[in-house]
C-alpha cells in the first residue's frame, strides 16, 4: 500500500515501547488523569518499585488549575491522589514539585532520584501519546544513560489513527512537531558550545 504523505509525522510523533522491569516510573505533570492510571497500573503488574510523578503548574498559566476543585496547588500532588486512589502506597511514590514544562520536568526528576540515591538503569516514561517524542527527547537528554521505554497514554480523543481526521487535533500534533524543532534549538546550540570549550 501506498504510504501517506503524512505517515512520517505519525511515526515521529506517536512512539510507543512495550513496558519492561525498570527502576521507576516517570509521569511529566498535568492536569489530566489518564498518565497517573496508567503508572499504577504499570506499578501494581511489578513494573518498577518507585512512581515519580512531577509538575508545580504549566508555566503558561502561571498556576494549577485543580479539575477537581479540591484546591491542590500542584501537578504532582494532582497524579500523587490519584496514584494513591489507584493503590500505589505513598511510600513508593517520589515528589517533584517545581517543574513548570516538560524539559524541567526532565530535569528535576533526574535530581529527585539523585537527591534518593536511587540510580536508574531504565525507566518508564508515561506521557501523553502526541507528546511521547519530545518527552523522549527532553528525558533522554536528561538520562542519557538510562533505557528509557515511552509508554503512553491516549487524552484528548488524539491517537495515531485519528490525528489528521480533525482540525484541532492537527494543530495539537503539528505543534508538537514544531516544538520538536523550536525547543531543541538551543540545547543542541549549548552542547556544541560545550564541545568547543572541552576541546580549548
């Protein structure tokens, strides 16, 4: 069969790896349910002995907006509830509380699980479907030694399947595209300045 003009952005954006054992679970913030069910599921099969949910607010809003009204002030203690509702013990749950998006995300859950001394050889990532590249790519950055396996989660009615069939959930994907290219400018931009500066 043919392939469709737009089947290489469906690969790109929609990635997806069978979960395995690893040493924790990973859940970026937001204000939607769906990622801290799927994290206890994973956790109540034996996935990972450790869920780290992370998130303050996004940084656009400037402050979290509680979907329950149950004045929670912040993402993580959003996906903590529910990770809890869901059985994951509090024991077993880590705290990162000052991310704003996805990249520091990426960065203080890195420090949390250093800041526990718990060393991550692999991890699971459980993110929203149209997000898991950047999410691959910020936390791969952050984990460079780590094997990270994305396991998403479909929000928003946006799958892989149905991306392109609507108008809003082709803004959604092609803007993830676009920060793809945007957000990383100036990563890749620092890390040749790191090399230069190795090499002096």
């Amino acid at each position: 069969m043919r392939e469709r003009f737009f089947d290489c952005i469906t690969d790109f954006i929609f990635v997806e790896d069978k979960p395995e054992r690893a040493d924790v679970i990973l859940v970026p913030g937001g204000n939607y349910p769906e990622s801290a069910r799927r994290a206890a599921a994973l956790f109540a099969r034996g996935y990972a002995p450790w869920v780290l949910p992370s998130g303050r607010y996004s940084k656009p809003e400037g402050r979290f907006q509680d979907p329950d009204g149950k004045g929670r002030r912040a993402e993580w203690e959003y996906l903590r509830d529910i990770l809890t509702e869901e059985g994951v013990p509090e024991s077993a749950i880590l705290k990162e509380d000052r991310a704003t998006f996805t990249w520091e995300n990426a960065i203080y859950s890195r420090q949390v699980l250093e800041d526990n001394h718990i060393e991550a050889k692999s991890a699971i990532v459980v993110c929203q479907a149209f997000h898991a590249r950047r999410c691959r790519m910020y936390y791969q950055e952050q984990f460079p030694d780590t094997r990270l396996l994305i396991c998403p989660v479909e929000t928003k009615g946006i799958t892989r399947d149905n991306w392109f069939m609507d108008e809003k959930k082709i803004d959604v994907v092609l803007s993830e595209m676009a920060r793809c290219g945007s957000q990383f400018t100036q990563i890749m931009k620092d890390r040749l300045d790191n090399r230069r500066d190795r090499s002096c």
